[in-house]
C-alpha cells in the first residue's frame, strides 16, 4: 500500500527549507522531498528525501508507485539570474518539469477519483512595465495586468500558471466522462527575503545581498540604482501565504493565481535600513543596466486584495518588523564569531 506524502519539490531551496521546517511541526505530516541536492544537515530528519531530477520519467514513476501525493509544493525552479543566461535550461526545469508533474498529479487525481491538491509559487517576474514612466504611473498592479514578461523566467512562471489552469479545468475535457482534475492554486511573490538562507540567483536579491555583506563586513556594490523600487516579503510571510492558500476551501477561491506582498522599498531605503544596523557597511551602487532594467520592468508595488478577501491572506512582517525582529537579528547569528 502506498504511503500518503506531501511532496515539495525543490526542497533544498529557500522556500523549501523554510517550508519543510514549518510542515514538519505537525507530526500527522509525513512529507517527501525531492531536489537535486541534499538537504542542509539539520533538515535531513524532517522528510524522506530523495535526490533527483524532475525530469527523469523513470524516478517520479518510482515515487508513484510508492507514495500516494495529496498535496504537492512544486518550489523547484531556476531563478531569474541565471535562467537569462541559460534560457534553455530554465525552459526545461521551469516548464517541462512542471509539465511532467501536473500531468502526474492529474492522472493521480483521476486514479483516486478526487483531486490532488498543486500550489505552485509564482512571481512578480510574470509582469513587464514598458518604462520607469508607466512603472512610476501604475503603482499597485493587479493580476491580470501587464502580464508580458520580459524575462525567460517570468514567461515560464506566466506559461505554468496557464497550465496549471488548463490541467485544473480543462485536461481531458473531450473525454466521454470528465475525470476529476487537480486542485491548481498559485501565489505570485514579490521578491523574498531570508535570514536563514542566503540569496540564490534571483534578481531582486541585492536586499538581501546587502544585508548578508554587511553582516560579513564585506563591501556591496548593488546592482540597481537608489531609485529602484520593488515589493518585498519576509520568508515567514512567503510560507505562510502557500499554507493559508493550501488551507483555503475551495469554494471560497475566486481565482486560481493570487498576488501576495508585504512592502515596497526601494534600494537606497534598504541600504538605509542595513547602516542604522552595521554602520560600518560599505555599501555603493554601480547600477547593471540590464538587470536593473529587469527590476524597472516589474512594478513597485502590487494589489493583494484578492488574496486578502478570499483566504484571509496580511503579513505578519511590515519593514520595520522584518527588518528588526526577523532580517538582522537572524543574519547577525548566522555570521557571529566569523
């Protein structure tokens, strides 16, 4: 007899290990974890891990075959960064993995005869602002504005967000009997911030990249211009946006993908924030004029209302708790006696 599991993809990641921490205070949780390393030491215990590639037909059967998945956290991708420097690769991980794993999940549906549950965490990257002058003009975006992304990323977060709708509604739709289908829900998020883990190829990552140098007492040259404005979000904040969705009935859902966020700083407020901490940081701004216009492209700020209205979606963490009882407390232990 199949094991029943939550499956979180990508585990190894920021998201997932602050959401495999969180799942597995609840020890009615049996949870399975797939990535393509290992879990940090202090995580292994948590889960059954397995370390593979989503991509390998062969293994994701072998894991149908032995756990039954309600839920499924697909958090394995490859961020903005580096996805614009090997765009094939990041349409494999971020679109044919995803692909693989939705139609999974709809054959597990059908086999069970009741949905499987898929949150898929989506982005701010799925938005693109022509110019700083219509960014400056549409200060809170809703969803189903300026979807046109200009990166692989968001193209591919934008596309999967479509196909979890196409699987959740549509998949074997000419068949004579419609099957149940899964149970699609998706949270775009601003750009994330973490204590505990350190920045991995996003683009909004001179925040925390600053403040990780700081901390070190390195010098940080960020990337983007004072000006630049984009929303941000706790790490807590992101795991507790992807559990109250989960948790959400599914009747009370308006719409399958949910802009959440927290607050909207731009650099040279986060630069401020991190001196009143390390005044001793060496902090300077020598703008990328390409990734610094993947950050003009995405909007200063986003509505969540919806999110809000329909699941009881507020962050727990505004700037100033984020920064005070969460950010620099946290990434001041994670560096003491360095």
């Amino acid at each position: 007899m199949r094991k029943r599991v939550i499956f979180i993809t990508g585990a190894s990641g920021e998201v997932g290990q602050a959401l495999l921490r969180d799942l597995s205070q609840n020890p009615a949780n049996q949870i399975l974890t797939m990535d393509l390393h290992p879990l940090p030491p202090e995580l292994r215990s948590l889960s059954t891990h397995v370390e593979g590639d989503l991509l390998n037909m062969r293994l994701l059967a072998r894991l149908v075959s032995e756990y039954e998945m309600d839920t499924i956290y697909h958090l394995a991708a490859l961020l903005s960064t580096r996805a614009e420097i090997q765009p094939e690769e990041a349409h494999q991980v971020n679109v044919e993995a995803t692909m693989a794993l939705l139609k999974l999940a709809a054959e597990e549906s059908q086999w069970r005869k009741r949905s499987v549950q898929f949150i898929f965490p989506s982005s701010i990257a799925i938005y693109g602002m022509p110019d700083r002058a219509t960014k400056a003009h549409f200060q809170r975006v809703r969803e189903f504005e300026w979807n046109q992304p200009r990166t692989m990323y968001g193209c591919n977060k934008l596309y999967c967000e479509q196909l979890g709708s196409y699987f959740s509604r549509h998949y074997r739709q000419l068949a004579a009997e419609q099957p149940p289908t899964i149970d699609f829900r998706s949270v775009r998020f601003p750009g994330l911030i973490s204590a505990v883990t350190v920045p991995s190829g996003g683009t909004s990552d001179y925040a925390p990249e600053m403040l990780h140098a700081a901390a070190q007492g390195k010098p940080y040259a960020c990337f983007v211009r004072e000006e630049a404005r984009i929303p941000f979000m706790a790490m807590p904040d992101a795991v507790r946006a992807l559990l109250l969705l989960a948790a959400a009935p599914r009747a009370a859902l308006t719409r399958q993908v949910y802009n959440v966020t927290s607050f909207s700083l731009s650099a040279a407020q986060v630069r401020d924030r991190v001196l009143a901490a390390f005044p001793a940081a060496q902090i300077t701004f020598e703008p990328d004029l390409k990734r610094e216009a993947i950050i003009d492209s995405w909007p200063a700020d986003i509505d969540d209302s919806a999110a809000r209205m329909d699941w009881g979606w507020a962050p727990e963490y505004d700037a100033e708790r984020a920064f005070q009882e969460y950010l620099i407390p946290g990434i001041r232990e994670r560096y003491a006696g360095r």
